[in-house]
C-alpha cells in the first residue's frame, strides 16, 4: 500500500466496531464511518471511533519506546474511557453471567492490581522471562490482563489492543492491523468459556489454541482485505485520472481515509476552496465513482468499493 496510514485508519473501524460490539456497544457501518464530524455522530459511534484512537495512541508510545509499559497501558485505557481513573482502588468489581450470576471475581485489593501488573509489565518486556513463540506468549498475556480485570471500564477493549500493540512491540506486525475482535465476536460464547476453564480447570492449551486459530482466521481475513482495498484504490485511481483532470494523491487519500466524505473534509485536505471542492465530488458522483446521499441536512459522498470491504458485501470468507 502507497500510504499505510490508510490501513491503519480504515481497517482500525471495523477492528473499533467488533471489538465494541463484543462489549455490546453496538453502532451501524453508517454512524461509524460518518464519525468523521463529530457533532453528528451517534453516542455510540463516538465511543466505538474512540477504540481506534486509542489504538493510535498505543502504537506510537510502543513505536517511540520499543516497550509496552503500564503507563502506556493506562493511556490507551483513558482515551477509550475519557478518564484517568486508573487502576481501580475500589472493591465490587465481579464479572457475571447475563443472567447475575458472579463467574469470576478479580483482584480486590488496590496493591495487589498493582503488583500483579508490574508482574505483567516484566512478562511482556523482558523475554527472558519466559522465552516462548511471541503468539503464545500473547495468549498468555491477554489472559492475565483480562484476569487481572485492572480497570473499572474498558478491560475487555484495552486487553484486545494490548494483543496488538504486544505483536507490535515484538516486530510480528510493522502496523496494527491484526484485528482480532471479528474472530472473537463470531464466537464469542468460546471465547468467555475457555477464558474461565482457566481459571476453573487450568485448561492453558486450549485457551492458547484458541487464540492461535483466531490470530489465523484474523491474518487471513486480514490479507484479503488489504488486497481489496489496494485493488480498489488502484482502480480508482486510474479512473479518476483517465477521466478528470483534477486527480491528485490527496484525492485518493481523501476517499480511502473516509469511506465516506464531505465537502469540508475534502476541502480542507486538499486546500481548495469549498466550491471547487463540491465541483470535484459532484463530478466523482455523476461519473459513479462515488454515491451522493443525502443524510439529514449534510450531502456525504461514499467510496461504495471501499465501503463494500470494508462491511464484508465486496469479500468472501477466506475461514478454512
């Protein structure tokens, strides 16, 4: 990809919606990508945008540092609940069925969430620790954390970038784009079985193979995905130049950065003026490049080849 900033941002959507919705935090695809402008947003699209941030904000304190320190942690967790509440210092905290009854009750005592995390802190940074495969070391990792239940709100989220920003740090991925939260929703009552077999029954393997065939599923997915948008941006790109003598990069950034955009957005990206800027998209729109819709008093422009991706309506299912 010309600009992996493009991936990050809107591969880091979806990764923000599945991992909210495992949370039952629930927005459309619609609220979602019109969080550009957040006046307009949804409650909910703003909370679930709010995950992608965050994910920013780790990776760039894991890129600058070369580690994954608890201060890190701590910053992901008050961009995703716009809080510094930090670790709790509060009993009460128990995670229960839907139906009430309490499964699990984590760490109460404030100094001993603080010394099982610096303990957590040394197992992810120092390798001599225990020198397994990074994946499985992850595996661990996420089910310490999530055991740990360190915050009043925002674990399950704050644990699934940790994995992430965890393969990051060891050079597994370049970018943060392992989203392993589709993979986790699709089977989500699993997911919370084996998390508690470990607890219950010391089952480590088979959390850990859970885990292995979710980073699998995720990668697979992951690469066709990629080679969707890099196909669809190409195409674009030799349309728009074909047909419009005003292509540029910025253009293109523009309209796969925002799976939809308006006329600030793209005035502002490429420094035109808001009529020229309009002139641009109403254009794109008649040449079907993109799709005018009106959406309350605002005209958006969707990259509906984008858009399709990015929903699954343009990908086929890559699971073995």
């Amino acid at each position: 990809m010309p600009n992996q900033g493009i991936l990050v941002n809107t591969l880091g959507l979806q990764e923000a919606k599945d991992s909210s919705a495992i949370e039952n935090i629930v927005t459309t695809h619609d609220e979602l990508f019109r969080e550009a402008l957040p006046d307009e947003a949804t409650a909910s699209a703003k909370e679930v945008a709010r995950y992608r941030q965050a994910l920013r904000v780790g990776f760039e304190a894991v890129e600058r540092t070369g580690l994954l320190t608890n201060n890190h942690i701590l910053s992901v967790q008050a961009e995703l609940e716009r809080h510094r509440a930090g670790f709790r210092k509060l009993p009460g905290t128990a995670l229960k069925t839907d139906d009430g009854v309490v499964v699990y009750t984590p760490p109460q005592d404030p100094s001993e969430i603080i010394a099982l995390m610096t303990d957590l802190e040394r197992f992810i940074n120092d390798d001599a620790i225990f020198p397994a495969d990074p994946l499985v070391k992850m595996a661990l990792i996420h089910h310490q954390f999530e055991s740990i239940h360190p915050f009043y709100d925002g674990n399950g989220r704050t644990g699934r970038i940790v994995c992430v920003l965890y393969l990051v740090k060891q050079r597994l991925l370049d970018i943060p784009i392992l989203y392993l939260s589709r993979q986790i929703v699709r089977t989500k009552p699993e997911y919370y079985r084996l998390l508690q077999a470990v607890r219950t029954s010391d089952a480590w393997e088979d959390w850990v193979l859970y885990m292995l065939t979710a980073v699998e599923q995720t990668a697979r997915q992951g690469i066709a995905t990629i080679h969707a948008i890099r196909d669809a941006l190409l195409d674009l790109k030799h349309r728009i130049r074909a047909r419009h003598k005003f292509y540029s990069q910025d253009l293109i950034n523009n309209l796969f950065l925002h799976p939809y955009t308006k006329i600030d957005l793209l005035k502002d990206d490429l420094g035109v003026s808001r009529l020229t800027a309009t002139k641009y998209l109403d254009l794109l729109a008649a040449d079907g490049i993109l799709e005018k819709r009106r959406i309350g008093r605002s005209n958006y422009y969707i990259n509906t080849r984008l858009y399709d991706i990015l929903t699954g309506a343009g990908m086929t299912d890559n699971r073995p």
